[in-house]
C-alpha cells in the first residue's frame, strides 16, 4: 500500500503530525480516513476550522494555513505495526521537514507520536519547554483515534489551548 501525501508548505500556523496512516487512509489516499478517527470533528469543535472537513478535503487544510504529515508514512493497522527501522527514519525526516518548512506550531496527534519523535519519554499535553527544531513550537494532543479513552471535553480543551496559541501567536504578528 503506497504512503500518502503529505499537504505541507512553509510557514504553517500549524503542523500537525501522525503516527501513521490508517489502513483506511491508505486505501483512500486521505489522511485521517478511518471513520472511527475524530480528527476532522475535534479540529472543528475546538473552533481550529470554520467547519467539519472530511477526510477527502484534507488538502484544503493548507488553505487555512495548516498542514499534515506523518512520522511514518507506511499505512498500518495500528501504530504497534511500525518497526524501529520506520522511526529512526521517520524522524530524521520529520525533522528535515519542520526545519525546511518552519511551521509556527508542530503539533503532535499524540503523546507517542512525540516520544518517538523528540526521545522525551515523560511529557505532558500542551505546548512544550523546549522546542526540537529552534524557531517553532512543539505542541502534544492526544490522538484523534477512537481507540483514546480520554473524555472527549478533556480532549477538545486540550485543542482549544491548541488554539488560543495560535491565536496569540497570530496577535504578536500584528502588534
């Protein structure tokens, strides 16, 4: 099954980065594809989009000035599916990615997409002390998986701070 593509550009308010592509994603070409994933529904109810996008509108999000990428591309079942080989390379090419690109805010889908990603076992939700890439903002939410046994207010408070940074970095640009 072929990976998916990435819808990026320079200066994103936000990246937003996945385990991996869902078998669903993969079949479909789409990111957050699975019916049971509630990615589009949270970015939409934590006020990140004017509306619920579905998945096939995914590139529409570089509209809005945000972007998608995976730290592995290859469609899996589930994240348990990604060998050691897949991370080690995914993450030197994440990082080659957020360095190019240079997104205000790197936002993680999940708390083990950022401990693959940066090494940092323990860490918390929200914005992070000290960025990976210099320039950006690290950023850790909890996975849009349906699998997530969070409260789903706990998760979109965790994206309205998402949000509200955005917002403030938005504000600084202009004063």
């Amino acid at each position: 099954m072929e990976a998916i593509d990435d819808h990026i550009s320079d200066d994103l308010d936000i990246l937003f980065v996945g385990f991996n592509p869902s078998i669903r994603s993969g079949q479909t070409g789409h990111h957050y594809a699975n019916p049971n994933n509630r990615f589009w529904k949270i970015l939409y109810e934590a006020g990140i989009t004017p509306r619920k996008y579905a998945p096939t509108e995914d590139f529409k999000l570089v509209e809005l000035n945000y972007g998608l990428t995976n730290i592995v591309s290859r469609p899996t079942i589930g994240a348990a599916d990604i060998t050691r080989e897949e991370y080690e390379k995914g993450r030197v090419e994440l990082r080659e990615k957020i360095q190019s690109l240079q997104p205000k805010i790197v936002c993680f889908v999940g708390k083990g997409v950022y401990q693959e990603y940066s090494g940092i076992r323990k860490t918390g939700w929200g914005k992070q002390e000290k960025s990976m890439v210099e320039g950006t903002i690290d950023f850790v939410a909890p996975s849009s998986s349906g699998l997530v046994r969070m409260k789903k207010e706990e998760i979109l408070e965790i994206y309205r701070g998402l949000n509200a940074l955005k917002n403030s970095i938005a504000r600084q640009k202009v004063n």
